[in-house]
C-alpha cells in the first residue's frame, strides 16, 4: 500500500485536491474516518458560493474564494453537482449599516468580484422582491451562487476514483511513523498506508492528526452554526442569497434558497469546546427566526421540516493555513478551512498541487485524464413523455420511492452502486428523504432495496457509519 500523496480527509477540500491530483500520473490515497465521504463539515455546509467581499485583500482566502468562484462554471459542466449562480445581496436598515456596505464594496471590487454593486432600495428590492421592505439600500454580488455541497464532493470523489485514486473510508488515522521515503500511516481499524507525502485536510481534526505526525501545535477553533430547512412549499423562497449587513465575528444569520428548491435559515455561529456537539436548541431556533424575519418577514416556523448543525473549523485570526510544514518534511498543512471554504475549494486545490510540485512531488499529466462523470437521469427532472421512455428502459424509475421528492428506485439503486451504503449516503446522493415527511415513508422501502443490492441484514444497516444502527439488539 504504497502512495505518492495520502490526503486525510474526504470534505470538500481533500475531495477537491484529489480530483486535482488525478490528472498526474501519480499513485493516490484519500483517507476518511467516516463512513462515507463529506460525511464531517462538508454536509452541514451552507451551500453558498460567495461573491469574494466580506475579507480584504490581505488575507490568503480573499484571493482563493475569488479564483475558487470562476472555477465552478467548468466543474459543474465536467461533474454534473446542482449548481446555479444566483447572486448574493446585502441588505442595509439603517445608515450606519449602509457605510458598512461600502466598506464590502470596496473588499469586493479590490478582490476582483466581478459586476459586484451598491444598490438604492428601489434597486434592490427588484433583485429581491421579498426582502422587508424597510431595506434602504444593499450590495449585489452577482457571481454568488448556491450548490449542493455534498453532492459536490460526492462528484469529485467519483471523479477523483474513476482517474485512480484510491479511497480508504472507515479509516481513523491513530499514528504516523517517518520512514526515509516518508510516512507510515496505522488507522484504529487496523489499515496500513505508506506515502511519500501527507496533505493533512482533516478539518475539525487538522490540530490532531497534526500532532500524530509531529508537525506544528495548533488549534481548531470548533464554531457551531444551527440551520433550519423550510419545505418548499414556503412562500419565503428567495431567487437570491440573502445576506444582514455583517458583524464584527459573523456574516450573520442568511436566508439560503437551495438549488432543489428549498429555503435554509441560519446559520448560528457559537464557539464549543466539544467537536461532536451537532445539538440544535429551541433557543436557537427562535434567535435564527428573529433574525432571519427581519430579512424576509414571509419566512414562518410552521414551515420547517428538520433542522441540523454543522461545526466550522476555524483557526485564530480566521485565515486559511496552507502551506508545507516547517517541522516535518513533505507534509502538507491545510487547515482552517471554513467559510469561504466551499467557495475556495477548487482554488485551495491548486494551490496544494503547487506545493507539492515545489517540494519535489513530480508532476507528469496523465494522456488518459476523463473529467466528465456520466449523468443519469432524475426522475423529478423529466417531463411526463420523457419519464415514459427511460422507464421503457429501466423499470426501476417507474417506481417512485422518495414521493416527497420524486426519487426512483433506479436512483436509489445508482446510489448503492456508487459506493454509498448508509441511509445518510444515499439520501445525500440522491435526496431520498430530504423532503417534507424527511424519511417517514420512504425509509423502510430504502433498507429493503439496499438489504436486496448488498447482502446486507436489516441489523446492519446504519443511518451514517459506526454504531447509528437502524435496528440495535435482536429482531
């Protein structure tokens, strides 16, 4: 099991530099602990590709969300993830929030954000009808957008795969040992991996897989944001992102339309000490709601259909850490990756490859390189006619198993063959329980498909990976 590049953490990042490294002619291992890839921060992700204004230019993330947002146009045509530039707005109430938009105009122009302008209320108010009209004025990003961040890594990793990389998940990363051509990496689960180089993309882990190797002392900073998803029935959906005008530590709390239709509210931004904590809280649900009303006052509690937290991994002084360590040779740092994490992420990428390339890691691209993954067809995307005739193909997508979001059977079954064997896998994969009843009917009907396509027992199978048992004793 020897590898050129060992990337620890398949998030958003190390799916990103993984798919990057596959167009060399190199041996290449990403390693996760989960059961499944973007299964850490990347599935609580907000979704949002910023519009490159909140930071200014002396920071190392200002010009990667910038070069990381002109990217995703091409990728998007390659990889096929749910994508759409929407443009993101800043709202303004007051005078004194609208000095601070010229302060985000001016990080915003200086950065390179392209079509980035002020706006007076009547402005926009018609980028964004149902903005509370009280707005006296506010920024228009136009190059912002909203993505489906798991479906994204989901895509990258595939892609990442079907040009050689090797994946490992399943793989707690427990001690690191140099050799002369590099490290010996032991997992808890007993695996064994040998490379030349690490990328040490472990988010919220970055700090402790940075003392296995006995690299720099740092620490994770864990910062909780609590999001809460409307049906998308709500009469609050939006065309576009929809910022407050920011504070001193937070971009503050957003309404967030998504790409499949529905509205997200939030997020929250609370440091915690313990990196597991994914509690969500009525308090924090009525602070989020007060805040977010403000915004769009259409946005009502009754319309929520579930709620989640995600934990942001962020380091003091809130820039991006990339770089080869100073204390151990041919590993690399890529920590401190939170918001515009995402947005960066295809920058952060080749930037990684650069430092490889710097110290040593040869770089030969492949002749054989394939940057499209194939597409199948999305049940909920076809018109009647069309359906009509890919279930002449396939009968499985005349069986609707998710009816909340109009998911196939076929699409159930592509998932599994994708890799993805937990019920949390398979709803990223394929939206199969995102909708209203958030799993109630469709479940059982999942666990029978997958118990069918892998062997599996019904005790077996789990909601993410580990011990999240769906049935726990004897049946």
């Amino acid at each position: 099991m020897r590898f050129d590049v060992a990337i620890i953490g398949a998030g958003v990042i190390g799916a990103c530099i993984a798919r990057n490294l596959s167009q060399y002619n190199l041996d290449v291992v990403l390693l996760e602990k989960e059961a499944d890839v973007s299964f850490g921060t990347s599935k609580a992700n907000s979704g949002i590709i910023h519009g490159g204004f909140h930071s200014d230019a002396r920071y190392l993330k200002s010009a990667l969300e910038i070069k990381g947002n002109l990217m995703f146009d091409q990728l998007h045509k390659e990889l096929g993830f749910p994508f759409k530039r929407t443009g993101v707005i800043v709202a303004a109430f007051n005078e004194e929030e609208l000095r601070s938009l010229e302060t985000l105009y001016r990080q915003g122009t200086e950065n390179g954000s392209h079509g980035i302008e002020l706006c007076g209320r009547e402005r926009i108010l018609t980028l964004e009808p149902k903005l509370n009209t009280e707005v006296i004025g506010g920024l228009h990003a136009p190059i912002g957008g909203i993505i489906e961040p798991y479906r994204f890594v989901f895509s990258l990793v595939e892609s990442a795969k079907k040009n050689g990389v090797e994946l490992k998940t399943c793989f707690t990363v427990d001690k690191a040992e140099s050799n002369g051509e590099g490290f010996k990496i032991l997992s808890k689960e007993g695996g064994v991996v040998e490379s030349r180089f690490v990328v040490n993309a472990a988010g919220l882990y970055a700090d402790e897989i940075s003392g296995i190797f006995g690299a720099e002392e740092y620490e994770i900073i864990p910062r909780k944001g609590e999001e809460y998803l409307l049906d998308k029935n709500s009469s609050a959906f939006t065309g576009k992102v929809i910022f407050p005008t920011p504070s001193r530590n937070s971009k503050g709390i957003l309404a967030i339309p998504t790409v499949e239709g529905t509205m997200m509210i939030g997020p929250t931004a609370i440091e915690i000490e313990d990196k597991t904590d994914l509690s969500t809280s009525l308090t924090n649900l009525q602070t989020v709601f007060n805040f977010a009303k403000k915004l769009v006052p259409l946005i009502s509690e009754k319309d929520i259909i579930t709620s989640f937290a995600g934990i942001r991994p962020a380091l003091p002084g809130g820039d991006f850490y990339i770089e080869e360590s100073k204390k151990k040779a041919n590993f690399i740092q890529v920590a401190g990756i939170q918001s515009p994490g995402l947005t960066a992420s295809p920058a952060i990428a080749l930037l990684v490859k650069d430092i490889l390339k710097k110290i040593g890691l040869r770089l030969t691209e492949k002749a054989n390189f394939d940057p499209y993954i194939e597409q199948k067809p999305k049940a909920r995307h076809l018109s009647f006619d069309k359906l009509a005739e890919v279930i002449d193909e396939d009968p499985n997508y005349g069986n609707i198993v998710c009816r909340c979001e109009s998911i196939s059977e076929a699409e159930i079954i592509e998932a599994i063959q994708a890799g993805h064997t937990t019920l949390d896998g398979i709803k990223f994969y394929a939206r199969a329980g995102m909708g209203r009843c958030q799993g109630g009917f469709c479940s059982y009907k999942i666990i029978k498909i997958l118990m069918r396509e892998t062997g599996m027992k019904f005790d077996e199978i789990t909601k993410r990976g580990g011990d999240s048992f769906i049935i726990k004793g004897e049946l």
